[in-house]
C-alpha cells in the first residue's frame, strides 16, 4: 500500500504519492500488452495509487479506451478511488504525425467531450493543455477549463510544460492545481525558475519521466534494439556517445543503490520523492513487475549523505542530450 498522500498544490486534490502515467501502455515505447497493461492498472488502485495519467492524443485516444476499460473492470470501491489527470491540445494525424496545439476555448471544450466519452467518466479531475499553444493566450484556455469547472465536467485546473510567465498568468485567471513537467536525476531544469514560481503561487508539481524514458531504470542497455514506433529511438539521450555518457552514470547510481540494498529505479524515484510534499511523481510502469518495484521507491529513505552522494554521482545537467529531438524542443514553452 502506498504510504501517503500528497497534495496537487493549495487549490489540488489529495492523490497517492506516486502516481500512473499510462501512455507507455497505448504509444511511444513500442509495443504493450492490453491485458497486462489493465492489469498493472488494477494492480495500482489495489496498491492504493489513486491518480492516472493520460492524454487524449496518446495513440489517438487508445489510452483513454484502455484507462476506460480498466476503471469499468475495477472492483467499485477501487473504481471510486481513481482519480483522472488528462491532457489535452495535440493535433495529430493518420499517419501518427505530431503537428501542432490547440487551445482555443472552443476546442478545449470539443476535446473534454470527447475524453469524458472515451473514459466513462462524469467528470475529469485534473484537465490540461499538454502544451501551451503561442497562438492563444492562456488566459483564454484556462478560461475555458475554469468553465469546465463551474459545470461540473472537470474537478481542477492544471498546465504542462508552461514556463514561468505562463503559469503566473495562468493563476492569475483561475486556480491551478499543479504543473505535470518533466522533473529527474538527470533533468533539473525546473529548479531554476519553474519550481520557485510554483512554490511561491501554491501550485503542486506532478513529475514524468522520472527514470528519463527508462534511461535510469538500471534496465536499459546500450545493446537495446527498439521496436517500430519507441520514441527513443530518436531521442538525443539515447544516441551514440549521449547514451554511453548517461549510461555511465546509472552506474555511478547502481553503486549507491546496491550500497542501500534497493534497485536503481527506486532511487532514482525515491530522489524524486525526496523533493519536496509538493511533488508527485508519474511512474511509467507497463507490468505489474515494473509496478512492484516503483512502488518498493516508498520504502527507501535518503539521508543527508545518500543525497550527497547522488549529488556528486550525478551533479544537475550531467546528462548528455536534450530531452527531446530538436524539432518537439520549439513547442516547450519551459528550458530544454
């Protein structure tokens, strides 16, 4: 069972202090099992995570069929648990093509219909544009959202990948439960500005990518074949001397891990966790297996030395390569 709760910032709900992020299971890292994937889902809510995380864009609405299948499949005391964080605004195409975002009031409220649709649901908890569209103020986009709220169709307001400016004006137009932005060992970036700005205005932060796309997972190899569709195959942290680089360093971690008796995944997710209350992190696990070892991360306590040896293992923007490819890096609205 999860160990305790956290807060989605002073305006947030209460979730567990991990979360689900469910995308691996429908796109970008190859080919999922269905049925393990609605299992592992099962499996978390049994565990006691309650918040599951999605985009209306994942596989073109697959991962909110399957989220939908899962909460429906659910023992009702479990079902009634669960807590949904959606994203919104990234227009694809047939071919699987990325173009750009939309958050228009109109169509914030055409993509809400559809997701509540998709999941089965009365109502999202927490709804997102997943990234600030230049076109349209956010003032606007969140306007709709907070109209969402008054009817009733979403619960809390949150942004993704919005740089500071964006979320002080976010908040300025209604309440933001938190900010879902890419927050690891190896990818700090939000220390700098992005996590005072929300400290300082009561805005929680939900992390991804927390084992950087599995790249610290201690299971990734430099051998690795991937399959038709992983995004990391084009991912500048997972090429040529990048993915040596990096990799070097999961050793440097492995040796601290295997000093505390834990597997390098949970501390690279106990770090995480070690950041502050106002920190959820998204585990990406796809099997009851990954599951299972995530959740082992609440069982590890970092001290004083630990963290100072993760410190100098891995000192901030260590890792070579930028999170993304060049061409997705122009639509983050936040450092690289």
């Amino acid at each position: 069972m999860t160990k305790h709760t956290r807060s989605l910032g002073s305006t947030g709900p209460r979730v567990s202090a991990l979360g689900l992020g469910c995308m691996g299971m429908s796109a970008l890292y190859g080919e999922a099992d269905r049925a393990e994937s609605i299992a592992t889902v099962h499996a978390a809510l049994d565990a006691g995570v309650t918040l599951l995380d999605t985009g209306d864009f994942y596989a073109m609405g697959h991962n909110e069929m399957l989220i939908g299948e899962a909460l429906r499949t659910a023992p009702a005391g479990l079902r009634e648990k669960a807590l949904t964080s959606v994203k919104f605004g990234a227009l694809r195409d047939p071919d699987g093509g990325w173009n750009a975002y939309d958050g228009r009031p109109a169509a914030v409220k055409n993509f809400a219909a559809y997701s509540l649709q998709r999941l089965g649901v009365d109502h999202i908890d927490v709804y997102r544009i997943a990234r600030v569209d230049p076109d349209v103020p956010i003032e606007e986009t969140v306007g709709a959202i907070a109209e969402l709220v008054e009817k009733g169709h979403v619960r809390h307001i949150g942004l993704s990948e919005a740089s500071a400016a964006n979320i002080r004006r976010a908040a300025a137009t209604a309440p933001i439960s938190d900010l879902q932005i890419e927050y690891a060992i190896i990818t700090r970036d939000i220390e700098r500005e992005i996590l005072p700005t929300t400290r300082e205005l009561g805005i929680g932060i939900t992390a991804y990518g927390v084992l950087s796309r599995g790249l610290i997972s201690g299971h990734f190899t430099r051998d690795r074949q991937f399959g038709a569709g992983d995004f990391r195959a084009f991912s500048p942290r997972f090429q040529g001397d990048n993915l040596q680089h990096n990799l070097d360093l999961v050793e440097a971690l492995r040796k601290i891990a295997d000093e505390k008796g834990v597997t390098v995944a949970q501390i690279a997710i106990a770090w995480v966790l070690s950041r502050g209350e106002d920190i959820v992190p998204l585990v990406g696990a796809r099997t009851r297996e990954r599951l299972t070892e995530s959740l082992g991360a609440l069982d590890v306590t970092l001290d004083a030395a630990d963290l100072a040896a993760i410190e100098e293992a891995v000192p901030a923007d260590a890792a070579a390569g930028t999170r993304y490819p060049a061409a997705q890096m122009s639509h983050l609205g936040t450092e690289h």
